[in-house]
C-alpha cells in the first residue's frame, strides 16, 4: 500500500479529488493542517482519516513539526501532497523527505509563484497582467516558495473571463483532474528525475 499525507488549509476541494478518484493501492494515511478547525478535517471524518493540526513550536491541540515526523515515520508515509496548505514547510521535513512532497499552485510556474501568491492573490495577478491562459503546475517542494522541480502542468483558455474568480473556477477544475493522476504516478514509480528535468512514464 502506498500512502500519502495530505497537508490541507482550507475546505479540502483537493482533498475530496484525490479521495474520490485513487486507486485501491493509494491510502491518504493522515491529514495535517495548521489550523485546529479547519474545514477540510469534516472531509477527514467522514472517511476516517486521522487529522492532525501542526505549528512552528508546539502548543494547545497542536503538534510540532518534530512530533509530526515521527507519526509519518510510524504511519510508514511515501508521499506528501501539499493541496492547498498555506505555511512554509520547515527545513527540517524538507530534508527528511526530500523528492517526497509535492504541491500544486493554481497558475503556471514559474510564473506568479513565490510567497504571498496563493489562492485568490495568484488569480488576480493573472487577470491583471491580461493573460490569456492559466492553469496549475505540481512541483516538488524543496526549501524556497514554489521553487522545485516542476513535475506536471496543464493550462486553461482564460481569454474570455470577466474576474479572478472565474479564472479560479476554471483552474480548479484542472487540479482537481492533474493531482489525482500525478499522486497514481508517484505509487507506480513512474515519477523520474533526471537532471533538471521530470519525466512522468507512461
């Protein structure tokens, strides 16, 4: 069995993707956020999923970084995905997992990444600069903002849009269809690094 963490902020809308759509060999083992009552975690209740809220240095209802790695560590967890969590990884679970942690932006790196460009922030920016096209890039985490190697992207046609908003819709629909695909990828070790290139195999 593979398994993945899923690190989550918001309402989980990947979340929910993923869960819906893995195949039987794929096991989200554990779902991490940095706020205690995140509305993802209702997505982790109903299918039984353990949930864990995280922090900087440890306090009420919350683990620390360190304390989280050694549940991974007893979860035996080969993957963790980054669907929508909004707080700088630390170093220190960069390196216990190097080139095994994932996460999709909502546009097309490297352009409109780096930190503060999340959610809502990313879509305007693209509406702003009058792009005609988005999309969303999956990229393997390493210790710099939307910085890793770029692993899968998709676009879509945003030449008729009239706000941010709409952009966001139309971008979410690809990420819920990439990021699925990507994780099966990963569990069929078909995910390969070669220089400064990622080659997904077919």
């Amino acid at each position: 069995m593979y398994k993945i963490a899923v690190l989550v902020s918001g309402r989980g809308s990947n979340l929910r993707a993923i869960l819906n759509t893995i195949s039987n060999n794929i096991s989200v083992a554990g779902i991490v956020s940095d706020k205690i009552d995140c509305p993802a975690f209702a997505i982790a209740d109903q299918f039984n999923i353990p949930k864990f809220s995280v922090a900087e240095k440890s306090k009420s209802g919350y683990l620390d970084y360190e304390e989280l790695l050694r549940i991974f560590s007893e979860f035996g967890i080969d993957l963790i995905v980054l669907a929508g969590f909004l707080k700088k990884i630390p170093d220190k679970v960069i390196d216990e997992y190097e080139g095994r942690i994932i996460n999709i932006h909502p546009a097309l790196l490297p352009s409109f990444g780096g930190k503060g460009m999340y959610g809502i922030n990313v879509h305007r920016a693209v509406f702003n600069r009058s792009c005609q096209v988005s999309g969303a890039t999956i990229h393997f985490v390493d210790k710099i903002y939307d910085n890793g190697k770029i692993i899968a992207q998709e676009t879509v046609d945003i030449s008729d849009v009239q706000s941010p908003e709409e952009i966001a819709e139309r971008v979410l629909k690809v990420e819920h269809k990439i990021l699925p695909k990507v994780i099966k990828k990963f569990a069929e070790n078909k995910v390969i690094v070669k220089g400064n290139r990622v080659i997904i195999q077919n």
